[in-house]
C-alpha cells in the first residue's frame, strides 16, 4: 500500500526522476492507499523492477502489481516532449500526449 502524499506529488517525482534516468520509464496508474481508496499515482519500471520515488522504495514488478494498475507508460523521449509542451511533470491528457508526440 502506498502512503498518502500531496497531490500530484509522486507524478513531479516520478517524471523529475526519468528525466534524470533515461534508462527508465515512466507509469501513471491507480494505487491502493492506507484507507483502501484508489489513487491516481506515478512509478517508475526499470526491467522487471518498479521504483516508487516518493517512498524511496523498489519493488518487484510482481509485488507492486498486486496494488497497482497501469495506466499510461512514457518512455523518456516521450516526457521530454510532454514536458516541453505542456510545462508540467503530468498527469497528462490523451490530447496532450497526442499533441506532443505528433510534433
């Protein structure tokens, strides 16, 4: 489970840390809280491992499965191009994306 944070928090850590580490990719998706709640949150996978930036924390692909479902993937080039276009570190409309992807 996944301690709270502010919101739109893990989504600027999680895209400030694949900007960093091209190496990775970014996941928007839906995680299970402390109060069994669904919240929009943002990981990174490297591999088969997830990093979970806002508790400093990797995880097996298969144990963070269990609380989370997948959303969105970017790659890196693809966040650049979000970020440029949009001046955020997301969550991100489909028409963003589709924006700035398409230039």
């Amino acid at each position: 489970m996944i301690m709270s944070t502010k919101k739109g928090e893990s989504f600027e850590s999680a895209g400030s840390f694949v900007l960093k580490n091209s190496d990775c990719v970014l996941v928007h998706g839906l995680v299970e809280s402390f109060d069994l709640s669904e919240k929009a949150y943002a990981w990174v996978k490297k591999g088969n491992k997830v990093y979970d930036v806002e508790n400093d924390r990797w995880y097996d692909v298969n144990e963070w499965n269990r609380n989370a479902v997948e959303k969105n993937t970017y790659t890196y080039d693809e966040v650049l191009k979000l970020v440029d276009f949009t001046s955020h570190l997301g969550p991100w409309t489909n028409e963003e994306f589709e924006k700035a992807t398409s230039y």
